[in-house]
C-alpha cells in the first residue's frame, strides 16, 4: 500500500482551469470504478492551492490512475499552469477513520 500527497499552487487565472481537469478525473472515476484507489483533491482557501492525497491499495501496486485518460490529460501540462510545482510526500498512516 502506498500513500502520497501532492501540493502544488498554480497561476491565479488558470485554478478554474485546473479544477475542470480535477472534476473530470473524478467524473472518469465515478464511471470506471477502479478498484484499489482511495483518491481525494482538495483546494485550499487562496483558490490557488490545491493537496491530493491517494491511497494506493492494489494487489500489484500499481496505481490506476496511471491508466487514466483523464488523469493523464490533468497532468500533462500541469508545470504551464502552475506557480509551485507539484511536490509529492510519501505518507506513512498513523491512524485513520474511513480512509
């Protein structure tokens, strides 16, 4: 099982941008219904930041999104829209409550 977490903060007239490629990503998982995935997207109160924290839980290890036309549109030209890079922490659970 893997945990991570991204941030990033992207340029102040592309966060509705950015959001639209994060609604079709759930929108394409909705549909699909991968199994071993816990994702969640966040934006944070400057409209500007955004924290994704996904859990990894297949038996394989791979990650689904990986497989994602969606996601892969998301993330292909996400340096253009951003202001802080993405950056990626590895998370080690502690204790949660319906994650």
């Amino acid at each position: 099982m893997k945990r991570v977490m991204v941030q990033y903060r992207v340029k102040a007239d592309r966060a509705g941008e950015n959001q639209q490629y994060i609604e079709r990503v759930f929108e394409e998982l909705r549909q699909n219904s991968p199994i071993g995935l816990r994702y969640a997207s966040f934006k944070q109160s400057d409209g500007v930041t955004f924290v994704h924290i996904a859990s990894v839980e297949t038996e394989n290890g791979e990650n689904p999104l990986s497989k994602s036309p969606a996601f892969l549109a998301f993330q292909a030209r996400i340096s253009d829209r951003c202001e802080v890079q993405p950056v990626a922490t590895d998370l080690e659970e502690v204790g949660s409550y319906h994650f």
